[in-house]
C-alpha cells in the first residue's frame, strides 16, 4: 500500500485493508515499513519489542492479524532520519525473519505500508520486497493525483503491477472522483472510495481497525468491496 503524499490515509487503508482481507478467511499479516512515520503501533495498539525466538522475530498478533512495525524496533521517533541502506536493511529483516507463517499454516497475503513518496528509500524498498501489486492511495484533489501518478510510475519502473487506485477522504471538502478519473487516465483498476469518517479517525487512534470494531458499519463495507477486488487482483 503506497501513497505519492503522507497524510492522505495510507497506514489507515492499509490496515482496515488487511482487516477486510482477514474477513475474507484469509491469513494475513501486516508490515509497516513507513520508515518516516511508522503508525501500525499506534493504530493496532501494539507495544514492546516482538519476541526473538529460534532465530526468528515473533510477530504481534492483533485482531487476527500478524503485525509488525519499524516502531517496534526501534524509538519511532528514530526511524525518521534512518538513512536510505538502514532502513532497507530494517525492512528487509522484517520481511525475511519475521515467522509470517509455516509451513502448514503459511500467510496468504502480506500488506505492506509502504513508506509515503517517491524517492530513493522507495525505490530500493520496492525492489528489495518481491511485491505481487501496488494499492495506491490518493485523496481526491489534484496535488495528491499527481503525486499518486509519479508512485505508478515508480512501480511500473520496477515492474511491479498497480492492482489499482484508492480514493480516500472523497467527500465534500476534498471534492469526489478524482481518483477514479486518475485511475482509468492510468489505465489501472479503480478499488473504491472512502468517506470522510470521524469514527475511521477515532478508531485508528484508539487502536482498532474500525473494519474490526464495526465490522457491519457501512465503512466496514466499502473496506470489504475493495478487499474483495484487491484478493481478485492477486488471484486469492
Ligand atoms: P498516512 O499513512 O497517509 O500518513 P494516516 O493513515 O496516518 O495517513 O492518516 C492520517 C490521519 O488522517 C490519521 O489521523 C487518520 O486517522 C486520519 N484519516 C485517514 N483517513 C481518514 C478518513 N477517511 N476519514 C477521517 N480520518 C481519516
């Protein structure tokens, strides 16, 4: 899950994403690689260093998801002015020994929040994670747009598909339909839009994704519509 701009709900969709996956009957984990602002803490409540067991990092589990977070192995506020090798490196430990799965009971799907931009630590995490597809996340006014492009280019660069375009915060102060118009301009998949939503905001704050906590809520519902297109996506 990549966003062009930080701000714009990515760690949010991310994981009401994972949530809406996990209703699904998938097993599923979630990494949050957002070097800049790691927020998975924060928004599943997680806390303490993971346990470091035969070799490998024991994830968090939080809402039947497996979690884990460069906030949790590091000061958060450290992680920001990690260089771009640092934290590729970081990354690239959570990814590989991270106990995901096993063998009889292997993840289907990892969503990862990836850091917000387009720049070098992108590009080499991007290529350091063998990703299936890119969710994009934009709201609706063109600043983010653009930005949201230059993240599909850099995707299409390392030959990694976009499974599509997500608009979120669509609403009256952002305007609506910005992020469909970009998508089919693009000519990639549009997955759905989001409101507005203070109970989405309170939710992630108090460390609960709001697709657990209200899971036949009418934002539980746009989530599951999208999850169900990204799961298509990915041939799940
Ligand atoms: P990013 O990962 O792109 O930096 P976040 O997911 O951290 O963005 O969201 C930034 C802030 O906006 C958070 O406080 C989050 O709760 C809030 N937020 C995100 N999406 C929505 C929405 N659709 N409605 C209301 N608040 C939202």
């Amino acid at each position: 899950v990549a966003s062009g701009k930080g701000g714009v709900g990515k760690s949010t969709v991310a994981v009401n994403l994972a949530a809406a996956l996990a209703g699904r009957g998938l097993s599923v984990g979630i990494l949050d690689a957002d070097v800049y602002g790691p927020s998975l803490p924060t928004m599943l409540g997680l806390s303490g260093q993971p346990a470091y067991v035969d070799g490998a990092i024991v994830p968090h589990v939080a809402f039947g998801l497996k979690a884990m977070s460069v906030g949790l192995l590091t000061k958060a506020d450290d992680a920001m002015i990690w260089r771009g090798p640092m934290a590729s490196q970081a990354i690239t430990q959570m990814l590989t020994q991270t106990r995901w799965g096993t063998e009889e009971a292997p993840l289907d799907v990892l969503v990862v929040d990836l850091p917000p931009g387009t720049g070098d630590v992108q590009l080499t995490l991007i290529q350091k994670t063998p990703l299936d597809g890119a969710v994009i996340v934009s709201t609706p006014q063109e600043v983010a747009l653009a930005d949201a492009r230059r993240a599909h280019t850099l995707f299409q660069r390392v030959n990694v598909p976009t499974l599509g375009l997500i608009e979120n915060m669509s609403g009256d102060v952002f305007g609506r339909g910005g992020a469909e118009a970009e998508a089919a301009r693009l000519g990639v998949a549009f997955l759905g839009d989001l409101p507005v939503d203070a109970g989405l905001r309170q939710a992630g704050d108090a460390g609960e994704p709001l697709v657990s906590a209200e899971p036949d809520g009418e934002v539980a519902a746009r989530f599951a519509a999208v999850a169900a297109r990204v799961a298509e996506g990915l041939g799940l």
